[in-house]
C-alpha cells in the first residue's frame, strides 16, 4: 500500500495511485477517495480470495512485446558456423530460441487484436451478416448479438465492420494500418497452418515459414511495437 504524502488533494493522490497500478488491469480508475478495480472472489484451494480482473488483450500484447524485445535487435547470421561443406550452426538451441521468440510474438500480438475486438463489441449490438452470396443471387443473411458476434464473425469482418458500427467510428479498412493487420494476420496463418514445405527437408529453392523468420526479423515491429 503506497501511504499518503504531506499536502496532497485527493485527487493527487489518486493519480499518484492510479500510477503505480499495473497497465494489465481489465479496470481500475478513481472512485470516491481512492481507487477501484474490477474484482473476483474465489475459492482457490483452502482460501477464499479476492483479486482484480487482468485484461486478456493486455496480456496478450505484453507477451507479444516481450517475445519481440529478445530478438527485435538478433543478427540472425551469428548462429550460423562456416565448414568446408557448407555453412550452419554448430548448436541449434538459440536458433530455435529464436524460432520460438519468432512465433510468440506474432501469435500473441494476433491474439490480443482478438480479445481487444470481442471485448469492444458492445452486448447490446446486433449484427447482420450475409452468407453464401453468389454472384447474381442474394446470400443468407444472420443477425449475431452479444457473444454470438465473438463466436461467428471473422476478426477481420470484426475489425473492418462490426466495430466502426457500434462504435460509431471510421473503419480502418484500406488505410496503412490495415496493411500491417493483413500482415500479421498472414503470419500469424502462416505459423499456425504450417505448409508441407515447412516440415520436410528442402533446398534453397523452397522458402520456408522458418527461412522468412530468419530473413525479417524486424517486419512485424510497427505493429506490435509499444515504443
């Protein structure tokens, strides 16, 4: 508990408080003299517990951005070891170190644009989306609410339609950010669904998903990055 200090207001000594609160809070602001969370109480093993609730896409972008920071400045090139017959590494261990890293932050930072979407949609927000549309022929339409929306309705369509709806704001969709989600969304498809090619010896003449992580180390870093 951080004490009060000499002639602070209170609201002072609100912001002095809301300061020190961890950023992953699902909700925390200024209520009455202090501060108030959005808790839970729960039996967790022989204790009766409260706790503040985190925001999943918070969680979700800090380990993306962890995952980045560890190989965001990685000269990819020094795991590598010349021999006479070729040129790899003697061990492979920061190699796939950096494999890992690779597809944590892409993932993760995926994942968070997820949550943050069906976390925004509003519950009382109904969405009509259309079908089987055919050219010529009108598609079958369904109205989703609520959790239906999070469940049926793609990310994209999430992102592009059902939030600049609800929200009343502009959709990103065709501006440069767009670019950079359907970026992340084709690496993160690209990591997820791994290709044949991916999982079986070949030459330089196949790119693998492995061969671009190695090649782009830093691609992703406008869309995740927090600096």
């Amino acid at each position: 508990m951080i004490p009060p200090e000499d002639a602070e207001t209170v609201t002072e000594r609100q912001d002095r408080l809301l300061a020190a609160e961890d950023g992953r809070h699902f909700a925390v602001g200024k209520h009455g003299t202090g501060l108030a969370h959005v808790a839970a109480t729960e039996k967790i093993g022989p204790m009766i517990a409260s706790f503040s609730l985190p925001s999943a896409p918070a969680l979700f972008l800090s380990l993306a951005h962890r995952a980045f920071a560890t190989y965001r400045d990685v000269d990819v090139s020094a795991y590598f070891n010349s021999h006479p017959e070729g040129i790899w590494p003697d061990d492979h261990t920061p190699l796939f170190d950096f494999c890992e890293q690779y597809a944590a932050h892409v993932v993760f930072a995926f994942t968070a644009l997820e949550s943050f979407a069906n976390e925004a949609i509003p519950q009382d927000y109904s969405y009509t989306s259309t079908w089987g549309t055919k050219k010529g022929k009108p598609g079958h339409k369904v109205v989703y609410s609520g959790d239906e929306i999070a469940r049926n309705v793609s990310l994209g369509e999430k992102l592009a339609r059902v939030l600049p709806d609800a929200l009343k704001v502009p959709t990103p969709k065709g501006l440069h950010i767009w670019r950079n989600y359907k970026s992340l969304k084709g690496w993160r498809d690209r990591i997820i669904h791994l290709k044949m090619a991916d999982r079986q010896s070949s030459g330089p003449e196949v790119k693998t998903i492995w061969g671009a992580c190695f090649g782009t180390p830093k691609n992703l870093s406008a869309t995740t990055s927090t600096n």
